[in-house]
C-alpha cells in the first residue's frame, strides 16, 4: 500500500463545499476527490530522490476551510516570464468568484514587489470581467519581478488587505518565498493559505513531470532550430549554432532537439564535454561534417546549446575566465569562436549564431498547454479552499498532487543521461553519448 | 505486487542487440528496459474495465529475436490522416536501419490495400535518404485507404516480399487487421512479427492515455473556435456552431472546448441530451442569450459539437429521420435548423455554421506530438526485433508499453461524463451537467 | 496632364492643421499633400470603365475645414468580417484624438442599425484607453450588420449626437448607405462629412488594387488548400474541392491558387464552364488524373472552387433547380454529387471536401493588412477633417487616392479573363483556358 | 508620352512563342504583352533619382530569340537567404521545362562559386520532378555564397555547359556581379542572356518597390516585437529592444513598426540620432517613460533599431571604437549598455535585448509573398526567352517592368525622412521627427 506524503492544513473543513449549487448541474453526484487518494508511489522515478511514498491526489474537496462570504484571495507572479500565467489566473478567478463564491480577489503586481509597501505598487482589483480575455494575451497582467522580500513584511500587508488565501505563481524561487510567506503565517497562528503554482519555463522543478508553457517555449524553439537547419544548408559547409534557455537543467534544449531531427548535436548542462582532444566535441564536429560529404551529402551541422552548458570550460587550464564572464560563461560566444578557430585551417565554413531568447517564452500558451493551465488553476483552488498550505499542486503520470513545498524547494530536476528521455535524445541526434 | 498483462512472443531472443554497438556512444551502461519491468496497476483508471494488472512497459531488449541481417521489416499505413505519420514511419526506417542494421524496409501503399495483390499497388523501397525530411509534411508518403482485406492474402504477400516484421499504423479497425494478420502468421507458425501503432484523431483507442496527433489535430480546432467567437461577438446575437471530428467519442470536441473559455456549450456523443423542453439544450441555449444581455454584456453563444453528438435525436417521435440521413445523423445540420427556428419567435439571431473537417488532420504534427512519434516509433521497432508480436505499444500515465491487440480492438476509449476530466468541462463552459 | 476626379467638399478650409504642432515632431517642414496632386490616369486599368482621368491624392492637408475643438466623429461598420477593422478603428480614433485633438468619438454599434434609434444599440465612447489593445482582435469591436437602414433616420441620428464626421466602414452595400447619407446631408445643407473605408473580403470594390484583410484571407485559405493536397494525395485516386468565398468575384479563390501551385482546377464566377462534354470540367478532370497516373505519379486532385462559380449550371436543361436552391445553387455540393457520379464507373475516386467558410475572415489582420489599416485610417482622417464627403480612400497601383462614392457603388471589380492575372494563374494550375 | 528606358536586347526576335499552344488553352487571343508598353513615368518616385522616363513592361512576347529547343538555363542564388527564392526556382523551371519547352535546366551550387571551376560544386539537373516541392522549404536548394568571383572565368563556365540564358538571384552585389557577366558576354559576342532577379531581404534595390520575401520577414519580425511587449510590460519600468536587420536601409524596421503600434522608437541607418543631450535619444526615452508613469498607466518602452542605425555614434569623441567594432558598431549592444547606464542613477529599469536575426529570413514564403515570386519568375523567364540581357525584372507601383542592371547596381533604396512612409511611421511610434 503507498504511503502518503503529508500536507499541512489549517484546520478542519466545517462548511460544505458550494461546488454542487454553485455550478447548478450536478444532478447526481458530484465527483469529489477523496483525502485519501494517493497516486501510485513516486519510488524509482526520476527525481524522486528514492522516495517510496506516494502524493495526495488534487481535486474538489467535499468540505471546505474557508467560508467563501469571508474569505479574499491574492495572486502574486513572479520570476521571468512563462506562456499560460494568464490562463492560470483567469481560472482562479472565475473559478473562486463564480463557483466558490469568493467575491474579495486581489492581483499583487511586479512579484513579491507588491507585497512589499515601500515600492508603492498598487494592488489590482480582479474580477471576472477583468480576467474575461486575458488567456489570448502573453506575459502576466499582474507583471512580474525577481528576488525575494521579506516573509514578516509581506505577511503584515496580507494580514492589512484581510487576504486568507495567497497564491504564488513562480520557480524555485518563488516557491521558497511562498514557503517562508506560509512558516511565518503559521508561526503566527494566522488562518492563511499559501500555494504554489509552479512555473519554470526550464522545466525544473521537482516532482513536476511537466511545467505549463514548457510545450509552447520549446515549440517556438523548434522554430529557432528549422532556421538553424535551414542556414546551415543554405551555405558552404554552415554550421549553425542555437543557444536555448536552461541554466541548470537542459529540458527545453533536449525537447527542442527530440522534436528536431535535424539537430546535430546538442549541449546540456547535465552532460559535461570537451571540446578538445580526438573525443571532444571539435573533433566530433569536424568528423561529422567530413562523413556527411563523404557520403555525398552536403556537410553542415545544426547544434542546439542550453545556456548552462559546458560551465566546467569556464575554469582551469584554459584560461577562458580572462574573456571576462567568470562566474556563468556565455557557451554560446565561446562555440562561436572555437569552432571558428579550430576550423581555420581544416575547412572553411560558414558559422551562423542565433538566440531566439525572450521569443519562445512571452507567447500565449498553446492549446495544450492552456489545459493544463486550466486543471492547475482549478486545483490550487480546490486546495486552498480546503484550508491546505504550504504546499503546490504538481503534476506526476497523470496525476494532480499536492506536495509539501519543503519538499520541492532546493532540489532542481534535471535530465537524467541514464534515462529513457536522454537514450532517445542520443538516438535522435546521433552523438556521441560523451564528449569528453 | 503488479501483474504483468502477458504479450505473445515468438520465441527466444538468441542475438545481442547490435544498439551499444551501433549507436557508438555507450560509454558505460546501455539502459536496456527489462522483461520483466511494469507499470502501476491500470486498474481503475477510466478505460481499464476493471483491470487489475499492469502492462509491460517498452524499450529496447538487451538480447533479440531477429537477426537483423536477415530481416525485412514492412509498413503500412491504414484509415484517416493524422498529424505524425511521417514521423513515426521516419523514425522506424531511422532506427531500423542505423541502429539495428535492418536495411530492407518496404513500404506498403494506399493502407491494406498495399498487400492484396490484385489492388496492383507498387511496393514503396524505404530508405534514410527517402524519409530524411517527410516530418515536415502531413499526411502520410505511404498514402492510406480505408477498410480490411483478406489476413490470408495478405500473410501470403509479406512472405512472398520475404517480410519478418509488419508495422500496422491505424485506428480500431486497423488494429483489428492486424490482430487477424497476426494470428494468421501464428497459425501457420511463421516468425512474423505483427506490431501495431495506434493513430486515431479521435483519440479513442482504449489502453492509451493519448494518441499521437490529437494535440496538433484540436489545437486547430482552437483556431475554428476562435473564429466562431469572433463571428458571434461581431453580430446581434451571433451564435455559432462548431462542428468537429468524433464519432463515437467526443475527445476532440471536449478538449478543444477545455482549451477555449469561450465555449458556452460543447455537445459529445457520450452525453445525450434532448433539444427540446425546459431543460433542453435550446432552452439553455436561449437561456444563456438572455442572461448575458441582462448583465450588461452583449448576447452571444459559442456552440461545440462532436460529429457523433446527439444520434439519439435521429429516431422516433421527432421524425427527422425523414431528412434523408438515417443511419447518421448531421447533427450540426439539425442544430442549424432548429436553432434557427425556435429563435425565430423570440429573439432575431445571426447563426453561423463553421466545420472545418479535413483542416485539422491533414497538419504536420506540432512539437510535442513529434517527440510522442518518435517515442512510439522506436518503442515498436524494439518490440519487433525482439520478437514480440500480436501488440501495439501504448502510453499509459508516462508509460510506453506493451498491449495485446486483443485486449485493445473492440474497445474504445470515451469521455466518462463522471470523471475529472468532464467535470473540468462543464466548469470550462457553464453549462447544465444535464440538458434531457 | 491628367485630368482630376472632382471631390465633394463642405466648404473652404479655413483652420489651419494642427499636424505639424500636435506631432510635435517635425522641426522641419511637415510634409502635406497637395490639393493638386493626382495618380497617374486610371484609363485603362482594369475596373476603370475607360477613365481616363487621375485620382487627387489622399494625405494630410495644411489647411484644414473642421475646427477639432467643435468637432464629434463617428464610426460604424457593417457587413461581414474582415481582418483589419479593428486596426482602422485603433487608428482613427489614436489620429482624431491625439493628433488633430478630436476627442469626442462614438462608435454606432451593430452596423448601420446602430444610427437607427429604434434597435435600440448603446453607442460606444472611443478613447485611446478603449482602442490601445484592439489591433490584436480579430472581429470588429463594434460588431456588424447587415442592411440598410433609413438614410433620414440615420442623419437625424448624427444630428442629434452632433456628429461632424461619419466614417462608415463597408463594402459596396455600406458605400451606398454612405452615399445615401452624404446626399442627405448635403440636402439638408448640413456640414457633415461621410467617409467611407472600403472593407470586403472578395476584394470586389472598384478603383481598388486591394482591400484590407483580403491578404490575411487568402493566406488562411491557403491552409485550407494544402489540407485538400494533402487529403489528395493520403488516399487512392483522391480527389479533394475546397470551397471559398466570392459570389461576385473570385480573387480570393483565385490569389489562393496562384499562391499554391498545388492546385488543378480553379473555377471562378467570371469564367463559366460546363460539367459535361469533351471539354467540360469532369472530362479534363479525368483526364488529369490519367495523364498523373500514366506519368508514374499518383493521380489525384485539388479543384478550388468560388461559392458563385458556375451559377449557369443551375438552371435550365440539367434541371437541377429542383434540388431547392433555385436563386444561388452551391456549386460545392454540386460538385462532390457531379463527380462521385461521374467516376463512379470510370475510377474509384476518394472524394473530400473542405469549407474554410468563416475560419478566414475572422482573423486579425497579417502585419502586410495592418500597415494598410493603418494607412487608410490616417487617411480618411485626414480626408474628413478637410471637409471633403460623399468620398472613399481607394488604393491604386501604389497611392492612396480619394473617389467619389458615385463612382464606386453598383460597380464590381471582377477578374478580367483576358488579364495578365488569369493568365497567370492559368500558367499555376495549368487547366484549360475554357471548359465549355 | 512617357519616353521608355532601353533595355539591351541579344538580336531579333525569329521564333514564335510557343506558349499559345503548349499551354494548349488559349482558345481565343493569348493576352502577349507589347514591346512598346511601359510604365507611368517613374518621375519624382522614391529612388527615381529625378527620371522622367518610364519603364519596359514585362510579360510574354509574341516572339522571342531562343529557339528552346537548343537553349539550355542556368539558375544562381547568391548572397543571404530571403523567403521566396525557392518558388522563383520552381516557376522558372516550370514555365521554360513546360511552357517554353527548354529542357535543359542547370543550377549552380554556392553562388558564384558554382561557376567557378576550383570549388568544385557539382552542379544541380533541374527538372519539375526535383523542384515540384520545393515551395514549401525555406532558403535555397541551391545553397549561396556570398562574394564575387571573375566574370570571364564564370563566362567560360557557362559557354562549357553550353548555356544560354543565366538567372542571377540575388542583392546589389550579385546584379552587380550578373551585369559583369552580361557585358563579358557581350563583350564575345555570345547570345547570352543574364538576367538579375531582385532578392534582398532589406528591401533596399532601387527601382523596386517591394522585393519578395520581405513580407514574410518583417511578419516574423513583428512577432518579436510582440515579445518585446510583452516582456516591457512584464517587468517594472521594462525596457525592450529588438534589434533587426539593415545594414545601409532601415525598411524592416520602420515596416516592423508601422505594423506594430506598440513600439515607441524605431531608429534607422536613413535618420541620425544622438544618445545624449536633452533631444537626445536617452532623454527621450526617460520622457516617454515618466509620461506613462503620470499618466496613470505602467511605464515601459520598446525599441526596435536596425542594425545600420546610429553608426555616427561609432566615431570621435564619444571614443566608442576603442570597444573593438570601429567599422560598423554593433548599435544593439550600445544600446543596451547605454540605456541602463543612464537610468541607473534616474529609474531602476528592467531591459530586455532581443535579436531575431536569421529567423526571419529562412521561412517559406508567406502567400502573398509566394505570388510575387511566381509573377517574378514568369517575368524573368519571357524576358530571357525575347533576347532581353544585362536587366532584371522590377516592380513599379501596380507594374513588372525590365530595368538595366546599370540603373542598378550601386543605388540603394533608402528611407526618405521626407516620405509620407516616414511620416506614417513617426505618427505611429509618436518620436520625436528627430533626436539630434
């Protein structure tokens, strides 16, 4: 039997939930999700850290915390920005206003800013009306901001605005704010909720299978990478080279190139590489550019590069550090130039660079993505109102959770270069498994 | 501990899987997937039919039955488009060739058709060079044709062209081709392996959570929706229907819809309802056109029907049989007319009628459903060469696994109008969980 | 020299433009346009009815009749959807408002119904605030009708909201409508100036080269012409129709063709053709799929066909009035019946049919549209706030010129079959000059 | 009367279009295009450079100077990809292989290089087969190069292959390097016809009021400018730049801009600027940003520059060749670092740096696009056949017209801040008409 990981509650849910009224179309049954619906254990999974427990399962509870008549909601985004904020705010909204009947929803503007007084940003009204046709519109119409502020100060002015429920749509950081926001509202004995709703255009958050907007990004990406192919074909022996997002996870480069099975090669943080030597990737480079004519092909190459890869080039012996990046070296400026110079005197190519950047990740979320978008805000609303904290709803093979935010903060997923996912990259580009 | 759903082999793997070796970049481990290796227990999910054991789960075998210098593998495409075709049949010839080393691929056209031989249908010689770019295209090269031919004569076919493995891409009635062809083989004791790779663009095969295509398929039947929102705000009282694919299930209609906050209503096949009395979809419908003048707003509705909604309304006392279309009603059609003629007395309506059928087929697949074919191809090229036959390999919870065709033909998936699933629906539109 | 089209105009210019101050920008010379400039002649061209005198150019004028201060404008449109309206409106009111510091703007909502008091629409108050956003919709935030409404009536109605300036955004039936009340106007002695903004989305309007949206149109017609192609070529024998838009004139089923060579057969209002005999549609049809067949191809099909194509065939000897639709057959439904019956003993075809319909008016405007949007809206503000009425902006081979509605309304531009354009187009498809 | 510019011609013209008859559809008059019609006079145009001459009309002649069945083409692609040039490849095959009857279609690989015997590129048979499908592909399947190589060695080339008639596709530099070979030509007395076809993705040749692919490059360009909106407005007081292309002429950026009202500055190589002092540009900016703030709206501020913008900076006494760039300054990066050195002392902002690059150039070409490329290679292809050499077919308000490569070569289109495109485009960002 699968144990289940724990969740902090506020209390006991005394009031019944409205949903039944409220949506004035459950003529039978309403399907309620049980306290005690676990997922399957989460054991042996990627990212699961050996974990043997499974998750509490998301979902409409029977009976609520919180007393809708008097209970007010805020919203805060924070960190850069990801496709489907809107949606996820939308659903919160007319979810809560309409069917739970909480009329009091608060948006706080540019992230935890506008928790924090002395910046002096207003707090926006929503409503459904205000929210109607935000889900076409990218970016956040809360706007957004990075770092954190200070857990007392902000629970003084959810305290003065009467909010009960905080929602705190963001990454790892953000998650580790929502979690000092919720210990200090405990501390305090308050009756606040806070929940995560978690948002990371890198994909890397644990316990997360996916993150919402990631499928719109790395769709936009594979734009990105169609131009690259098509560059590098377009001249005498071109490479191109595409510099994705990742700092610490390679995810968007990795599906990008999934999807892509043009790409040549493609460079993650999690994977490490040379780019000297007879194993390195120059030599690859140059070996596959070589096969590729000998085979009566045109020679060219298309690489796919996450932003934080290849850090461990950044120090030691070859003294790139001097270039002046010191701490997170930009790997798509060194390729440039070292693929420029180690070809010099082997073959004259035509190099093209191209950073798509902010491009795949201000669009309104896709279709697909706008779903999950919908479920997601659907289910932080069900868990706030049933008076969880301190936790955000993740998503695991099918599954809506609830997951302690001790658990996730800290703990970054990334890809796994034993994994399914990675073999099947590898089969996809045909690289060499190491460059090193 | 989960039982494992047993799959026909024919016989034991005597060769070393040539993949460390052909792919060149196992370093140190290949991560081969074990035999005995399972998912969770299906049980009680919603498709399962009380299932209680776990499927096994694909992947590339570390020994093999087929030794791949004498084997020829075939593929044949059958039923209607599908973004992702191209993609799958790419990836097999990709895999099949470079990492397996099986270089006959043969490619049979125009569906089952391909192998009776009286069609006259050439044979289609696959190669790396002749697939290398048809992802970027929809359809699929093989072309495809409806309905069964005779399993005997088409065994006799693929041992005539000396074929060891069959590759059977189609819906139900394909799977069920296949099961035939199968059993044929296995009756008369040939080592042919029959492999089965589900496509259907209503999504509605049963043991697979989604099938390759749909996400690409009903994000553009987002852009139909869009369009039909837009028609019925930029007329008095615009109302608008949509009308999709969804025969027997409604997946692309509710899904679509789930995507679109503006959907008022959305019509599937598993939820009757009745067109006329008080609690009858028009009265809704009226309903609905009133509320929204009364709050200030301006009255419109958007309507989604799944092709197979309302069959129920085509026999009895309301005579519509008449029309003509007994067998199948149009319900679009219906809704159009009587739409139009119970507004006629109470409110002047603008009515537009919006179907865009074939559009939404016939598409490249996007991103994330490319990376789903290229899971899938490669999945059923290791269940061949491993001799595995009579299956298909479905995807369950973030599972890719392995499924008797008996188990899989004759079902099929729908909506379950007390899941989670529908009630998000209703939540999305609004609308009563009842109009009969 | 060429001679001048001559242009109503209320009276004197007596304000000089607040342009050159209200910009605040041009430290130079502000560049206006002269009262005398005129196109090059329109004789000639296509649509100009033998002209043989220029158009006065469209732009900016140093003096100016209106006072901005005691002026009120007003907009409406009617008809159908077009990409683009919104766009004009964003412009007129940012131009009126910012620029010549008009700042009272109503929008007649629902067409010309909202000038006529008894439907009883509320009028929008247009401010930059309320248009900033608009350009991303699709639709017209106004809304649409169709019709006419009473030309007293709806001067009675501008009198009593004190409206100066009414631009009417339409095709050729509000361009009468606009007419009507220009002479009205013009009767009662009123200074009233009635701008129209050609809108339709068959590109039908004389003494226009394009119009707005027609762009964004036939690219999304497009997409509907390479489902057909890939529908075509997925199935035995396939032979796919798409229906579009144009019961007068065919330019969008015709630039939809000329931008895909994919296409057979396209049949147009202005070309007429018969189904049967040697050189009626269905035998080249047939001969085309044998000619591909014979070839080594797969013979298959894609017939683009304009909703008032082929109207001939709907009466007389072929009796097939019958069928109901007497006045306008549908020549789509005509032929998926003509030709099912045709092969039906000649080659086993596998027909599709496709009807983009609304998908391709309702979308916004491509970034080409807007910047026409953006040019016609400047320029009919231009033109009303020099007094001049009873005119429209037309577009001609590169300038923005005025035209007198006179000239306009109860004229249609239509495809020339003697034209370069067909000529060209005949060259795509390579079907037979004549099928009759 | 219009005085026509004379266009080089290789002798009389002796053979009979064949197109009446292999186009087999010309039942009646085929619409021949006259030696004697020409253009309104190019008089006092943007880039007439004061001519008051008009232009050679193209189109098919009567009769022409090749006799087909002897003539063999050649097609070159040179210089940076743009949209579009695949269709003018695919029409110039199809109309000299079908239509004119010239079977012997070559295409030299690599630009010039291809007809330069010491690369070694092999050279491309071309058939209808090879490019039926090419429209649908991004940049060339020819591939390019950039540069020139020696016009006797490439005429030689060509005399080896026995052509008769080359197609140069490309920018300055290549008509510049067509025009050489033409006069080579010429300079032997060879009847070889080279003929330019304008391509540049700056839109800058003279005499051409558009060039193809430049539609479809400044749509994708808005898309950035969209993200660049979203990300201003997602961040307190955000700052995003979007730099594009344009070297010498700034028309993908103001086009970008005039599409896009959201953008607040566009800075162009045609109109100097200065950063500092009080109408400098950063004075401006911070202007712009403080007004929003006041006017109760959120401040932030997108600006697009092209890459040839502002290289005055780059010189004397701001001292900012010392940074490395002394040639032409990277304007992006100065940009950047300028803007968030001035705001640091004045306004905390948040900047975004966005740079498409070869994104927009390596699409397929958007339909309307397409068109244009057809109308293109039709032109090019009848001017070849009728003897024409030393031209290249231009676009002149509403006409293709043949212009002489000498007009040509060495003027660019340019920006006229005079224009009414200038003025439309100031009205549109609402900067300052100059900030020096």
């Amino acid at each position: 039997m699968t144990q289940m990981i724990p969740i902090t509650r506020l209390g006991p849910c005394r009031h019944k939930s409205p949903l039944p009224e409220s949506t004035a179309r459950a003529t039978g049954q309403f399907p309620f999700m049980s306290d005690l619906a676990a997922t399957p254990s989460a054991s042996g999974e990627p990212g699961s850290g050996g974990e043997t427990r499974g998750f509490e399962r998301a979902g409409p509870r029977e009976h609520i915390f919180f007393d809708p008549a008097n209970t007010a909601a805020g919203i805060v985004t924070c960190g850069g920005l990801s496709p489907g904020i809107n949606n996820v705010i939308r659903t919160l909204v007319m979810q809560l206003y309409y069917h739970y009947g909480v009329k009091r929803l608060l948006g706080f503007r540019f992230g935890f800013q506008g928790l924090a007084p002395r910046y002096g940003h207003d707090v926006m009204e929503l409503s459904p009306q205000s929210v109607r046709d935000i889900h076409a519109l990218g970016g956040s119409i809360l706007s957004s901001s990075r770092g954190p502020q200070d857990p007392a100060e902000m629970v003084d002015t959810l305290v003065a605005q009467g909010v009960n429920i905080l929602f705190c749509i963001g990454g790892d950081g953000t998650l580790k704010g929502a979690h000092a926001i919720a210990q200090e509202a405990l501390r305090r004995g308050l009756a606040l909720s806070v929940i995560g709703v978690p948002k990371t255009i890198d994909n890397d958050i644990a316990y997360c299978v996916k993150t919402f907007g990631f499928e719109t990004a790395f769709a936009k990406a594979v734009e990105a990478v169609q131009s690259a192919h098509v560059e590098a074909k377009g001249a005498p022996n071109g490479i191109s080279i595409v510099k994705l997002m990742g700092r610490d996870s390679g995810f968007i480069a990795a599906n990008t190139t999934l999807a892509c099975p043009d790409v040549d090669f493609v460079l993650v943080p999690e994977v490490p590489f040379k780019l000297e030597g007879e194993n390195g990737f120059l030599a690859c480079l140059e070996r596959l550019m070589r096969e590729k004519g000998r085979s009566g092909g045109q020679p060219h190459a298309v690489i796919v590069v996450a932003e934080g890869a290849g850090q461990e080039l950044f120090q030691g012996e070859k003294g790139r550090d001097a270039s002046g990046n010191v701490k997170y070296g930009d790997i798509g400026q060194v390729l440039k130039v070292e693929i420029a110079q180690y070809f010099r005197d082997r073959m004259p190519v035509t190099l093209k660079y191209i950073e798509p950047s902010y491009l795949i990740r201000s669009l309104p979320a896709n279709p697909h993505d706008a779903i999950f978008c919908y479920y997601l805000g659907d289910h932080v609303a069900h868990a706030a109102m049933s008076g969880r904290t301190d936790m955000m709803v993740g998503y695991w093979n099918g599954y809506y959770t609830h997951v302690p935010l001790e658990l996730v903060v800290g703990h970054r997923k990334r890809i796994d270069p034993a994994s399914d996912f990675w073999r099947q990259v590898l089969f996809s580009t045909g690289q060499p498994a190491r460059m090193d």
